[in-house]
C-alpha cells in the first residue's frame, strides 16, 4: 500500500483543564509516548520512532507521523476499524487498546483517536467503545514453579523481582520484603527455581498478577555415582530375565 501518515490524539480534561502541548502532566505524557512507541511498532520491531514528530492540535495532545507503510501495522489499525474485537492485533498493540479502553471507562473526560487518509473512518477508543478480546475471561489463578534468570531484584517501593524465562520473556513478580531480606544465596544475575502464584491465561499463555512465593533449590547436575549405583540394581534385578521385552509383552497379557 501507499505510504501514510498518521494523527494520534489525547483529550484528556481529568486534571481539570484540556491537556495540550502547552500543558500537560508529565506522567500523563511519558505514558502517552510509550504507549504511541508500542503501538506503531509492535512486537515486529515496525517504523523507526524518528519518524515521528509531535504536532500541535488544539483542545488535545496528538503526535503525527511521517509517511509509514508497514503492512502489519495498517492491517491491524485496519481491523480496529472494523470490529472491536482485537484478538487477532499484534500483542504488544493489543496490549495499548485494552489500556487505553481501560483507561477511558474510568473518565468520560479522556479519549483516543487514531486518524489517517488510509483508514475508512477513525479509531476511537472512549467511554462508548468497547475494544476487548474474545479471550479476556480465559484466565485462571495458578500456582506454579517457573525456571529463569534472576535479572533484578529489590524496589525502592514494592518489593519485586524481574525474571528472563527460557522464552526470552521477562516476569515481573511482586513479593513480600521478607523473602528477599531472608534469602541467604545471591539470587541476581543467577539461573534459579521459584514458585510463583498468577492469573495465567489459557489462550496466549501470559502470566499477570504474579507474586514470587519462595526460591527453590534445584540441582540439574547429573550425579555419576547415584546413575552408576541405580544401574547396578537394575542389573541384579533382571539377571534372570533373559528377555525383557517378552517378559513385560507376558506381564501385558500380550502374545508377541
């Protein structure tokens, strides 16, 4: 397709006056551009942020972009055009409109909107819409014991620990402080074991609302000597039998 611009736009009059470039909470900004950031990239990596520029429009916050032609990207802001369901959005763009319609049920005063040449009519998430995900009643509280590398731990104000999962994914997990102030081994930078209890959801298999319960030792090593003394019984055992397989076909109740 034909390279397009695009116009997102922040009406937010929460704070008691229309945010604009001239004034707005600086929280309500840095949330805004990572969550426009994650939005035009997706989890594919999508245009380079360069591109963008923020644009002045009046009564609201809008950043513009360049020309973009990423196909993923318009095919999904595509699909926001059509349905409201948004199962099939990329995860990391599905992720912006839950927050977003998350964010809009709570204040009538605060909507998002996504305007481009290319798209039939605009996206607008508000008080009104009702962007969700087929999906979303699919998670289940679980307790479960995860492997991967402790990567941070601590918080200056919620205790927490970041931890790199075999997948490349990173776990956030809340925790009480006396389980890291208690804790005798030096967990950072480290592989480890913990048990953990989340809402984990059946369909995308995410975790959220996770809580690090304890670490757990685990030992991986292969042990030489228990291998060779296990091996040893099992060879007292059969001695006698001189065909294992016929003996336990015989034990099955099968003929060969």
């Amino acid at each position: 397709m034909e390279a397009q611009h695009l116009l997102i736009k922040l009406h937010d009059e929460s704070a008691g006056y229309a945010v604009a470039p001239a004034r707005v909470p600086l929280a309500t900004l840095r949330g805004f551009a990572a969550d426009v950031s994650d939005l035009l990239r997706g989890d594919a990596g999508g245009p380079e942020l360069s591109s963008v520029e923020v644009a002045v429009v009046d009564g609201s916050l809008a950043l513009q972009t360049a020309p973009l032609a990423d196909p993923g990207l318009w095919a999904d802001l595509t699909s926001l055009t059509q349905s409201e369901l948004i199962d099939g959005l990329n995860p990391k763009r599905r992720k912006v409109v839950e927050r977003w319609q998350g964010l809009a049920r709570g204040s009538r005063q605060l909507r998002f909107e996504i305007h481009s040449p290319a798209l039939a009519r605009p996206v607008i998430v508000s008080a009104d819409s009702d962007y969700r995900a087929d999906d979303a009643d699919q998670w289940v509280r679980v307790e479960r014991y995860v492997r991967g590398e402790i990567e941070d731990l601590g918080g200056a104000v919620k205790a927490n620990a970041h931890i790199r999962l075999p997948d490349g994914k990173l776990l956030k997990v809340d925790t009480d402080r006396s389980v890291l102030r208690d804790e005798k081994t030096n967990r950072l930078y480290k592989p480890a074991m913990v048990r953990i209890s989340a809402e984990y959801n059946v369909v995308t298999r995410e975790y959220r609302s996770a809580r690090l319960i304890e670490f757990v030792e685990h030992e991986s090593r292969f042990d030489e000597r228990e291998f060779s003394r296990l091996t040893e019984r099992g060879a007292k055992a059969w001695k006698d039998v001189p065909d294992a397989s016929a003996w336990v076909d015989a034990l099955r109740g099968q003929d060969g």
